[in-house]
C-alpha cells in the first residue's frame, strides 16, 4: 500500500508529459496520489507519450491529463473547470507541482564566429515570456487553487529551477532571469501561504537529460561537465527528482519551507563554474 492510498490527495502537476514532471507523476501515483496532468502537445506526439500516461493509469488511481496551454487565462479557466469535477466528493491538491519548461533560447548578440543565431536574437517580449512562463506563472497558479479552495490543510508548491539561475550559459539569458524570479518568488510564497498550510520550496536539479536541455545551446558539452565533475559520474535523472518530490510530499516534510533544495548528487560542489564555450 503506498503513502497516500486511503487519502484523497491529488497532485497538480504542470508540464507533466516529460522530465521531472512525468516521472513525480509515476512516482506518486505508485505512492497512491491522484494525478493530473497539464501538459501542451503537439498530436502527432501522443503516441509517444500516451504509454507513458497508460503506465499511471495501471497503478490503479485516479489519472486526468489535459492537453491544454496553462499559461493563459483561457486554459487556465478550463483547467480549472476540469479540476473541480475530478476533485468532487472532498479530493483535494496535496501537491502543485510547476514544471513548464517553455522559453527561449536565444543570444542576447550572435555568438561571435558562429551563423547559428545570426537572425534569432532575444527580443524585449521574449524575456516576459519567459520569465511569465516558467517564473511568476507559480503565483498565478497558486493563488487560483488557493482562491478555489483546493489546496489540502497541509499541501505543497514545488518550483524547479537549476545551476543556469547562477551561472552564465551561452543563450540561456531569458531562462536564467526566469529562474532567479521563481526562487526568489519561492520565498515570498512560503512566507505568505505559510498561515494557511502551504509549504513552498524549490528542487534546483542537476544537469538532467531531458528534452529541455538539449534545446540549450552546447547542451552537450554542459551534459559532459556536469558528468566529468559529479561525485557519482553520472547526470541526474528525473527519477532522482521524482524521488525528493515525493519526499517533500510526505509528513515529515512539513517543516521545510522557503527552500531551494540541491539535489544533484554533489554535482556543484564537486567542481567551479561552468564555461559552455
């Protein structure tokens, strides 16, 4: 019997159809957490991640995905809607989990020496986007469930951000501000929601081999440090993060809150900044 099994809990995962977002979804569902997804797909890419879903749905809990944009006001509202049927009959969200990983990888100037991004260049609404998108879009999300009164007596925000918040990647700008606003976000929300049992922490993963990073420029070459420097000789896997996701779900979590927790093996302790020239 899993952790959760005789509770109504769900976890709202946003951006659950890969990566972290995916795996904290198997892991808890395995745990007995009710899952929903959001997620935003292209339909000729469902028949890779519908086996993925079909491996929740065995685990015998409740399994909703949305192929729907949360990031604006319209899907946000239909997802909303959706939510509030599944969690009829006293479900509530345990867990909110923010992983959208869309923004834009682009140079502030082209590399020198290089056409690549010559005519792809960050443009002024490129860093609101991104920023929006993987950085205040926690907020909006949070302070919706807690206005719809969805949230648990003692529930969880959990953010995602990575080493990119603080270290200088080559057209990883516009992702970088974002991060820094979501930890420092983080904060705030952890302060504010705290009197109402909400605990908010960040997970800053390790290098992770995930669709996202290989949209980042020299993702490779970032890949093959983070593996030559890591205490373990291998990149973290969403596995790895699924498994502190479900840790901070757990009781004996309660008292963490406001943190950016590391997990990534030792991966930056192990070794200075990064150069991705």
């Amino acid at each position: 019997m899993g952790s959760f099994s005789e509770k109504k809990y769900w976890a709202l995962i946003l951006g659950g159809s890969s990566g972290f977002g995916l795996a904290a979804a198997k892991k808890l569902a395995e745990q007995g957490m009710n899952i929903f997804i959001v997620h935003k797909d292209r339909r000729g890419s469902m028949h890779e991640i519908e086996p993925e879903f079909e491996k929740i749905r065995s685990t015998g809990v409740n399994f909703i995905a949305l192929n729907k944009d949360a990031l604006t006001e319209s899907g946000r509202t239909e997802i909303l809607s959706e939510l509030s049927n599944a969690l009829a009959g006293n479900g509530k969200i345990r867990l909110l989990l923010h992983s959208i990983a869309y923004g834009n990888l682009k140079p502030l100037i082209p590399f020198k020496d290089s056409k690549e991004y010559d005519t792809a260049l960050l443009e002024e609404e490129d860093f609101g986007r991104t920023i929006f998108s993987m950085g205040t879009s926690l907020a909006v999300w949070a302070k919706a469930i807690f206005d719809k009164e969805y949230f648990a007596g003692d529930s969880r925000i959990i953010g995602l951000t990575s080493e990119g918040s603080s270290v200088a990647w080559k057209g990883y700008a516009a992702i970088s501000m974002a991060k820094g606003v979501l930890e420092n976000l983080c904060r705030s929300m952890a302060v504010e929601f705290a009197p109402y049992g909400i605990r908010t922490n960040i997970i800053q993963a390790g290098v992770t081999d995930t669709p996202a990073l290989r949209m980042i420029p020299g993702s490779k070459k970032v890949a093959a440090f983070a593996r030559s420097r890591n205490p373990f000789g291998r990149l973290t896997t969403p596995e790895d993060i699924a498994g502190v996701i479900y840790l901070l779900c757990m009781d004996e979590s309660s008292w963490i809150n406001g943190a950016i927790i590391r997990a990534d093996g030792g991966e930056q302790i192990a070794g200075g900044l990064m150069d991705s020239n």
